[in-house]
C-alpha cells in the first residue's frame, strides 16, 4: 500500500510530525500530526485527494483530544477575532490565520472535524476568488460539468446514481466551483452524501447549472439569470458572518448566472433523465 504522508518538524514540539496534503480544487492543505490512528483515519478519508509531492498553500497542526473534551453538543460557529477565525463544534476547537495559512486543530480521534475544517476553509478561500461550495451533486460527461442542485430530498444524489458508465462523478454532495482562465470550472471533493463514496479527483468547465425538481417524466425549461442566482445563494454553503465574503459572493453568483446556462429540471427516478441533460 502506497504511503502519502513525508515527516515534517513542528517547532515547538518534541517529535517528529507526519505530514499529508489534501488537494481539492487545486488548492493543497497540509495537515500535521503525530497521533498515527488519525493518519490512517485521513488516508482512507481522503485516499484519491492525496498529494505528498505538492506545497500545502494552508498547513494545520493536529491535536487528538480525548473524547469528553469539548461539550458534544455544541453547534458549529466561525468567527474572526483579532484577523483569525476561529471555529468550534462539538467535536473540535481550530483557529487559523487566513493571510499567514497556518492554523491548529484540536479534536477527537474522526475524520470529520477535519472534513468540516476543511469546507470552512475552502469556503472562505473561494469567496475572495470567484467561487464557492454548492449542495449540489456534480458529474462530467464528454468534457463538460453539470451541476444539479437543491434543497435535501430534491434528488441529487439519485441523479448521481442514475449516471451512465461514460459519466465521471465529482461529488454527490458539495461542488466545487471557481472562475479559471476559460470560464466557471467544477471540481471533484471527496466531501460524500448518501452515496458514502468521494467524487473523483477530476474537473471540467461548467456547461450547466439545473435546479431539481421531482415530476411525472423528464423536462427541463430555462430559468432566468435572477432565478439562477436566487438558486445558486439558497444552496451556496458559508460559514462565516462576514458581510463583505458575502457581498463577493452574491457578486460571484450574479456572474456566474450570466455566464452559465441555468434550467429548472423535473425528472423522474429513471435513467432516461440523463439524455435529457444532454
């Protein structure tokens, strides 16, 4: 079995650390622990979004905490104090400095607190550069991506299972977004739903955006850009009460709206819906 892990030294600490790099959406965290159970818990993780040989452009220090440690049931809160945010759950205590990249994580022996680290610091990256974390299942076929949201229950994890065997899924869950050099690009997340299982490590241009509804057959009609953009900011995940990350937002979706193809797509639980989207 292939290793993706490389010591790294921690100043500070006694020992030695193990380093991995999570890669999503071309942007590399380094997390840093000495506890091994927890690296053997992020490797199986977040297995196909390993990469050892790339500079982490975030890095945290991983603390495992016994369990009992933090009251579990405290709801998650982002807050910046002092230019550093800090976010608590249940399960965790992390801060961070977004301008230096470096933070610290406190948590229990899971791999969720830093699947929720993550998303947080994913979300607060995309906001000030075009982009944003959708609920949405997202898939590529023939070189373009399509983008299927809504509210739980709409069917996007059923149209993630519906898929043909020519369709890359990126993730049934939360998409990634961000402007690039030829337009709006989605990327693979290992950030599962109901499926249980990480997208692929993959991307592509972003051909469409559909809003899902359930209906008696397959249609799907043009929504308008407000519409679009109505859709896009119910199902945008941010975690953060910070006016001016949501002022760049609501201006990401509006662009967004203008430059993608939105539909609001009635479909039936068969596999027909996919030539629809064609």
């Amino acid at each position: 079995m292939r290793r993706y892990i490389e010591a790294v030294i921690i100043p500070g600490t006694p020992h030695a650390c193990s380093r991995l790099v999570v890669e999503i959406g071309s942007v590399p965290v380094g997390l840093n622990t000495t506890d091994t159970p927890l690296i053997e818990l992020l490797e199986k993780r977040f297995g196909g979004f390993l990469e050892p040989d790339l500079n982490p452009v975030f890095t945290f220090d991983i603390t495992v905490v016994p369990e009992g440690t933090f009251d579990p049931e405290a709801d998650l809160q982002v807050r910046k104090v002092n230019g550093r945010w800090t976010v608590r759950r249940g399960d965790f205590r992390a801060e961070f400095d977004a301008r230096e990249r470096h933070g610290w994580i406190r948590q229990t022996l899971s791999p969720y607190a830093i699947d929720s680290v993550l998303r947080i610091v994913h979300s607060l990256v995309l906001a000030t550069e075009r982009g944003f974390l959708l609920h949405a299942s997202s898939a590529v076929r023939n070189g373009h991506a399509f983008l299927f949201t809504g509210p739980s229950g709409s069917g996007k994890t059923t149209i993630a299972r519906l898929a043909p065997a020519d369709v890359t899924l990126l993730t049934d869950e939360i998409s990634y977004v961000r402007r690039t050099a030829d337009g709006y690009r989605a990327f693979g997340t290992p950030f599962a739903g109901e499926l249980g299982a990480s997208g692929e490590n993959d991307s592509a241009p972003v051909a469409a955006l559909f809003r899902l509804d359930w209906g008696p057959d397959n249609a799907h009609d043009r929504l308008t850009p407000a519409a679009a953009v109505r859709a896009l900011m119910r199902n945008i995940l941010f975690f953060a009460d910070d006016r001016s990350l949501t002022g760049h937002l609501l201006d990401t979706a509006c662009d967004f709206a203008a430059s993608v193809p939105a539909f609001r797509l009635a479909f039936a639980p068969d596999v027909r819906v996919w030539n629809t989207i064609a």
